[in-house]
C-alpha cells in the first residue's frame, strides 16, 4: 500500500531521478572493493518527491528513467511512497544514471564522476517535450508548485522540456520554487566537483532565477551566483523580489521570507550517517509546511534535513510528519 496520497499533486517535481554509488566512509571509488560501495536511489527532485509523499503532501515527479532495473527500482519506490507518475517517462536506449559519491570520514559527500554510460547519455538526459504535452493537463491539475533544479539545463533536450514545462506553470499560475543545486559535473564530466559556473551556465540558469518565488541555495552557490550570501540582498537583485533560503551546512540558516528576515541555527543529530539528501529533505519540508508562520516553517524544514542525516542515502532516512514533530517536541 502506497504511503503518501492519490490526490492530485499539489507539488510538482522536475529532473533527475539517479543512483547515489555512496563510496566506503573515508574511502574512494577508485580502490573500494564493489562490495564496499552502497547504492542508493537519489536525485534531487525525486529525493523532494519522495520526502513530500512521506510527509504527507500529493506530490508527482516529471523526469525520465531507463528501462532497467534502476527505473524498476525507482517506480516500485513511487509506487510504495504514492507519487504520481503520470509524467514520469521511459527510456529504451539510455540507462538511468549512477552518481560516484565519495563520503568523507565526517559523512560530508563530494560527486567524483558517473558510471552506466554506453556512450548514449543517460535517461534524465533526454526528458521529451512532445511526450509531456500529452500528459500535462492532467499531471497539472490541481498543482500549487513546480520545484525545479538546475541540472536539466545542461543538456539540451531536457532543457527545451524544462522550459516549456516553466511556460506551462506559469500560464497555469503555478509558483516556481528553484533548489539551485549546482553540480558541475553534470555540465562537464571533467570538471571540478568543487567548481563555481561558467559564464556560459550562468547565462542558462538566469532566467530562472529571475522567475522563481522561492529560491533554495547553499552559501557557496549564493557566492558563485550573486557575490553574496545575503538573501534579503540577494532578492533584491532580482525583479520579481522572491523568497530567498540560504543554507550553509551545520552553520545557521537566513532566510527572507514574505518580507521577513531570519536566521536560525540548524539541529544536529545525534549521529552523522551521511549528509546526502539533507538539503532536499529541508526543502521538502519547507513546502510540506509552507502555510504555517516563517519561523514554524523553518524549524520544520531544518528538523528534516537533520533526520535524514542519521541514516544513509537520501531517501530511506526521510522522516514522516509525526516524526519531525517528535524530534522537535520540547
């Protein structure tokens, strides 16, 4: 029995749903024996669909999977979370993508490269426009949000799909909620895990910058994307003035907010399993609890992100609602 709800989705999620190979605890891909590595399903839209269905908030996922067992794995997990799948595509030529992630002693991660590519792509590669046209309507309906991160721009087919899926939201008066979630691999292969954007990516990602009423993005990304790491600032360099959330990892979190401005410490849990994920549980409850007043709702979202630290992988750690209330119980 599904765990989340059959209602129509009042979040919509776009992009990637991938394999996390987590790599020994201090170790390395490169001289881990097979067996020491830990795969675990991820992605971060697919990480905030699965964390919303687990809280309790109709949620569906547009993206693309290959016709493998990844993609089975994948749609058995929606299926056991309740996330609407109608825009959820099939790919028979391209495998579902496989992250390398190496983890430090600390639990911190860092992306080291892919593995499963057969010189085609991958699946999320190849989000196709003209099969969304044909389920929009009715994925849509209902729908308050549409959360999207930055990586389909880095390709061109799901860069065309991503931006006509925006045309469609706005038109349909959905809000835009961006998790920046820059990853500079998946623009180059060959590029720093730790590097900031090109002026080229910059360009890209602007214009949806400049649509979202909600931008998610870690400190670092405020740096490399506005020169600052101050959300009432950085809201202020963008026309449509949108609510800004900075995170900095264990450091506290800002926020400007419906005019408010805050900042919080972040909770700590009692172990440090991994920290794949947290972000994408933080934004999950941020939207899960977006009617309630500012403070309330960062102190949710926080409350997620430090659960799903104390487990491994970014999807089997996600707390229920009653969890979180139970961790933040005085």
């Amino acid at each position: 029995m599904a765990e989340g709800s059959a209602l129509a989705p009042r979040v919509l999620c776009l992009g990637e749903a991938l394999v996390d190979r987590l790599g020994p605890l201090g170790g390395d891909h490169a001289t881990a024996a097979p067996e020491a590595c830990d795969d675990r399903l991820g992605g971060a839209p697919a990480n905030v669909a699965c964390a919303l269905a687990r809280l309790g908030t109709a949620v569906g996922l547009i993206g693309r999977l290959g016709e493998d067992a990844i993609g089975a794995d994948f749609r058995a997990l929606f299926q056991r979370r309740g996330v609407d799948v109608q825009a959820l595509q099939s790919d028979p030529s391209r495998p579902s993508r496989v992250v390398l992630v190496r983890r430090h002693a600390n639990g911190e991660r860092v992306f080291q490269g892919f593995a499963g590519d057969q010189s085609l792509g991958f699946a999320d590669q190849m989000l196709d426009c003209s099969g969304l046209e044909t389920v929009w309507t009715g994925v849509s309906k209902q729908a308050r949000w549409l959360l999207v991160g930055t990586i389909p721009l880095a390709t061109t087919a799901s860069a065309e799909a991503l931006l006509w899926v925006l045309a469609q939201a706005k038109a349909a008066g959905l809000a835009l909620a961006l998790d920046v979630n820059w990853r500079p691999t998946f623009w180059d292969p060959e590029a720093d895990p730790a590097a900031g954007p090109t002026a080229d990516a910059l360009a890209v990602i602007k214009p949806l910058l400049e649509q979202a009423s909600l931008i998610k993005l870690a400190r670092e990304e405020a740096l490399w994307f506005f020169g600052h790491d101050d959300p009432v600032a950085i809201a202020a360099s963008l026309p449509q003035e949108p609510d800004v959330v900075v995170t900095d990892g264990a450091e506290p979190v800002r926020w400007w907010i419906e005019k408010q401005m805050g900042n919080m410490p972040v909770f700590h849990p009692s172990q440090v399993v991994d920290t794949t994920g947290a972000g994408d549980a933080f934004t999950a409850g941020l939207l899960h609890y977006w009617d309630r007043p500012v403070n309330d709702r960062l102190r949710f979202a926080a409350a997620c992100g430090a659960l799903v630290c104390g487990g491994a992988g970014a999807i089997d750690p996600q707390p229920r609602e009653q969890d979180v209330l139970a961790f933040l119980a005085p």
